[in-house]
C-alpha cells in the first residue's frame, strides 16, 4: 500500500497526511496540528499499518517529547476513527450526535468478517474484497470520543485557535466542521469529497448543500476535503453545483413516480460526472435521498445501502463484465 511519508504544510501549524487513492474506499486524509508544545490531529487513518504510517511521518514534524494529546473526529464513520486508540490518554473530541448513532457503525471486527467471510462471488462479497479487503482490521479496537458537544466547541492548540462547527446531519449522523480562523483553512471531514462521487449516508443533499454553504461562509482560502486533495473555495462551489444537480434529476425523477434503483439508473445512464470515480455511489445517494422524500424514518442500514450500489457495480464492472 502506497502511503505518504511526509506531511506537507497546508498553513502554518497544519501539516497534512493524504493517502490518496482516488476510485476506492477508506484512504481519508488527517491533519496534524502543531503549536509550541502542543499537537492534536483531526481524524485517523483506517487500520494499523496506515495509523502507524502516520505516526512514522508525523515524527520530524512533531516538537521532542510532545505527542498527540487531543484528537477531534469529523465523524465517525471507521475510516476516520479506528486510528483512535493508537494515541493512549489523548482526548478524543466529536459531536453528541455522532457518539449517538455508534452502534449503526460496522466494528473493525465486522469488517474483518464482511472482507473475509462473505460469498465472494455475491455482489457484496465481491465488492467489499475489492475495496476493503486491503486494510488489516484484525487488532483494531474502536475507542468512542470522551468529550462531545453539541453546536460549536471552542479549543486552542498551543497560540492556533480552533472552532468545531457542527453541521450535521449531513455525511452523517453527526457531522462536524473545523475552522482555524487565523489560518484561512476549514477541514470539511466528509462534508466534502474530491475525485470521486461523494457518499453521504444521512442527508437529505439539502443538508450536505447547506453544510458546503457553511464552510464557504467562514471564507477560508484552503479547504480539507475528508479525501482527495486541498480544494479551492471555487472548487467547492463546483462541488455545490454537482449536489445541487443530483438532487434536482433525483427529486424530478421522485415526482415522475420512479423507484430509487431506476432513479439512480437513469442519472447514471445519462453520463451524469463519468469523470469522477465510484459511480455506484450515486445509487447510495439516491437511496438516501429517496428516504427523506418518502418520510422513512427508521434508522438507515449503511451494509443495505453498501449492498445495493455493490449490485450496480457488479452488473456494470464485475466478473464477466466488458469495459465501458
């Protein structure tokens, strides 16, 4: 696995680990924060090998003797957080609502069951091997935040202010933003996606869309995508017009009586972004919007959502399938 083993500055104090690997799953980017003898980081990597990854390339950068004493998790969706626990005694900061919905979130150990012991050659099976079955989830232990809030939590990290926004329900259940107001930079975690279709389990796009206009408000000069690289506040304003296009062709195709998986189908077939990676995500979206528009209010299941776009991309990129 091809890792970063450097973390370049974003601004000054703000050292950035972007794995990367555009057109697949999990490889979500971590900021370092450093000032005197201070050090926190937002979000950790999936596994073991990436976390340690990290900390290998955080080591020039951190001050002697400091090491990482609080940890803020965008969300906690695992590719943000089953880093947690390889940083002992640090506070660990998210939204009450993200604490809140823990128990729909897959457990490494599951992961480790859904990599390794579902049919391969179903949908799922197939699907789940080719973009989790990298990560080593074995060992993993996942370790909750110790401190939530709900709103706006202020902290400072050495002389660097930091401003945690909650703008979630969104990505997810519990979503938050961080601003560092003297820098110009918003980490967006994955209120924002760069390169590929972006997934967002919670919803509604109005939300997402609302949460982007939120972080263009604070007027930042760089933004922290939760994966790809740094964005410009002109690209998230591109990154606006794709949301806000999606929810017009989904809710149109809502109002004309289709089902989600024809909905998802025809945005699909019309080219709708083909130059961004993992199509089958829009199934997802589509889904989730799908829900808000039918007023279904049980708790989503992220594997149901995961299995339904798997069967989209079996049927157009699996075995047996030619290359568009």
């Amino acid at each position: 696995m091809n890792l970063p083993d450097g973390l370049p500055l974003v601004a000054d104090g703000l050292h950035l680990w972007s794995p990367g690997h555009a057109g697949t799953w999990g490889f979500a980017n971590c900021l370092l924060v450093t000032s005197g003898e201070q050090a926190a980081l937002i979000d950790t990597p999936y596994d073991q090998p990436m976390t340690d990854a990290l900390i290998a390339a955080a080591a020039p950068v951190l001050p002697a003797g400091v090491a990482v004493s609080t940890i803020v998790n965008t969300h906690v969706n695992g590719d943000h957080t089953f880093g947690n626990g390889s940083f002992p005694g640090a506070e660990i900061i998210a939204t009450k609502a993200s604490a809140e919905h823990l128990c729909r979130e897959p457990t490494p150990q599951q992961m480790h069951v859904l990599t390794h012991e579902t049919p391969a050659d179903a949908p799922l099976g197939w699907y789940i091997r080719e973009h989790f079955g990298r990560y080593a989830y074995q060992g993993v232990d996942a370790v909750p935040p110790t401190v939530t809030f709900s709103g706006r939590h202020a902290l400072r990290v050495g002389d660097i202010d930091v401003d945690l926004i909650e703008v979630g329900p969104a990505h997810s259940a519990g979503d938050l933003i961080v601003h560092f107001p003297s820098r110009r930079v918003v980490c967006a975690g994955d209120i924002v996606f760069a390169g590929d279709h972006p997934v967002h389990w919670d919803g509604p796009l109005a939300r997402v869309i609302a949460a982007c206009e939120t972080i263009l408000a604070l007027d930042p000069e760089v933004i922290v995508p939760g994966h790809g690289p740094v964005q410009s506040p002109q690209e998230v304003r591109g990154y606006l017009a794709y949301l806000r296009e999606l929810e017009e062709r989904v809710h149109a195709r809502h109002a004309a009586g289709d089902s989600a998986g024809q909905a998802a189908e025809a945005v699909l077939a019309s080219g709708f972004h083909d130059e961004l990676g993992l199509p089958e995500r829009v199934v997802i979206l589509t889904a989730v919007e799908y829900r808000h528009l039918d007023h279904v209010t049980d708790e989503v299941d992220l594997i149901h959502l995961c299995d339904q776009a798997a069967h989209w991309a079996h049927r157009h990129r699996g075995p047996g399938t030619t290359p568009a």
